[in-house]
C-alpha cells in the first residue's frame, strides 16, 4: 500500500516552470513555531499575575489571610434585621449608645472577637482562629486623620466611637450578604455586639457618625440603614450638624 503524497512532497517536487517553496515553508514553520512559544509563556504570565504585587511577601499575607468561603459569618437574616427600642437615657458613656440610639433586647451568638478598630468602619478580628479584616456593610465613615485618604470631618470623631464601642476583645456577631469580600480581600459584614445585640452598622448611622453607602448585591439592610440616615439628618446629628454631611474633606488635607 502506497501512502499518498504529502502536501510538503508534493510543493518539494522541482521542475521546468516549478518554484521550490521550501525555504519559505522553512521560514512560516519556524515563525510558527515562535509564536506559539510565546503565546504559551503569555498565558502562562497571565494566569499568574494575581500573584505579584508590591512583593511576594505582601502577595502571600493576603493569600494567607483570606478565609474560605464558607467562613463562619452568618448568613444574611440570621441575626435581628433591626433592633428592639430600647431607650437609652442620659448622656453616653464610653462603649454605651448615645442618646437617640436603640439597642436590642437580648444577647446574641458571637462568631468572631474585636482584635483592633482601624477606622470607623473598618477592624480586625479573630474569625474562626484567624485574623481577617472586616469592612462594615452598607454604611461609610468619614476618612480619618493619617490614612490612605485625604482626611475628612467627622472622620476622628467617627474612629474613636466605633473603638469605644467595640474595644479589643469584644464579641461579635457578623452577618454576611451576597457577597463575602470586597476587591480588597476584606470580608463585607452587617456587625452586632453580641453582649447586647447593637447593630454596629445601624447605629454609627442613626447618631451621625456615618452616612450609607449601598452596593449591590449586598442590600439585606438597606431599607433600615436609609431610615437611620434620614433620621439622623432630620435631627442633625453628627456629621450632619458639624460638617454638612458625610465626604467633606478637611481644609489643607492631601
């Protein structure tokens, strides 16, 4: 049995009027070849780059501290959407809810403990025997003094009250929405103080210390958030009676 003619034997054949191609298949054959070396050492760079950043050390930290997604946070509606009216009288002492504020009725069941606040809407805590860093849902603090951000009024104020409220070695329940983490590897939290079942989120809105801010999917409590600012606005509370509002940076801040 005869195999036939390959289309290369049959460009090799040389003859009266033939043109031997052989030397540009050659050329095509190994820029070919090229191509496809580089192509494969692209997509293997491009599959990669989440990997490397300011260095391999900061890159493995936050590999290292981002928890599976079946991390111990509630899911949303396990914990009180709004707490129960509780009156608090007199002026605010140090980790207590100022007047205006409501507190829940009960306890709650902590899964994670305040390790240290970063800002007014930003901690770190203890989840499950790591240290994950928790962005509060649904609301925004105003920037603080020597952070990333140029700072912004109310932004101090806001800081100090969330650290009065949740000192280190507070429990805590957190309750997630949709989502777990934020671009930043932060895991995204509606946060109630489990002694006494204050929504956290709920009540730096509801005293002027922090105004909402919504991004869907995570909208469980976005119908309550809106009524606190609302509220807080009428009455001129905080950042609204002091600075106008929320995101007004400081004169001279860069």
């Amino acid at each position: 049995m005869s195999w036939p003619a390959s289309p290369d034997h049959a460009d090799h054949r040389v003859g009266p009027g033939a043109r031997d191609v052989r030397p540009a298949r050659r050329r095509r054959n190994t820029a070919v070849a090229r191509i496809g070396v580089f192509a494969a050492a692209c997509a293997a760079a491009w599959g990669g780059w989440q990997y490397f950043g300011a260095s391999d050390e900061a890159a493995q930290t936050s590999s290292a501290q981002r928890l599976p997604d079946t991390a111990s946070v509630s899911p949303a509606g396990s914990a009180p959407q709004q707490p129960q009216p509780q009156a608090a009288a007199g002026s605010a002492q140090q980790g207590e809810p100022a007047p205006g504020a409501e507190v829940a009725s009960s306890a709650l069941e902590s899964n994670a403990v305040v390790l240290a606040v970063i800002d007014g809407d930003t901690m770190d805590v203890d989840l499950g025997g790591r240290r994950a860093t928790v962005r509060f849902l649904g609301i925004d603090t105003p920037e603080k003094t020597g952070g990333y951000l140029p700072a912004e009024c109310g932004g101090d104020a806001a800081t100090q009250r969330t650290a009065e409220l949740l000192p280190p070695g507070t429990d805590v329940l957190l309750q997630r929405d949709i989502e777990l983490y934020d671009r930043y590897d932060r895991v995204l939290a509606y946060v109630y103080r489990a002694a006494d079942g204050l929504f956290v989120n709920r009540y730096l809105v509801l005293d002027g210390y922090a105004g909402t801010m919504h991004f869907e999917p995570n909208t469980e409590h976005r119908a309550v958030l809106d009524a606190a600012e609302a509220e807080a606005r009428a009455a001129r509370r905080g950042i609204w009676a002091d600075c106008g509002g929320p995101n007004r940076q400081l004169e001279g801040a860069s």
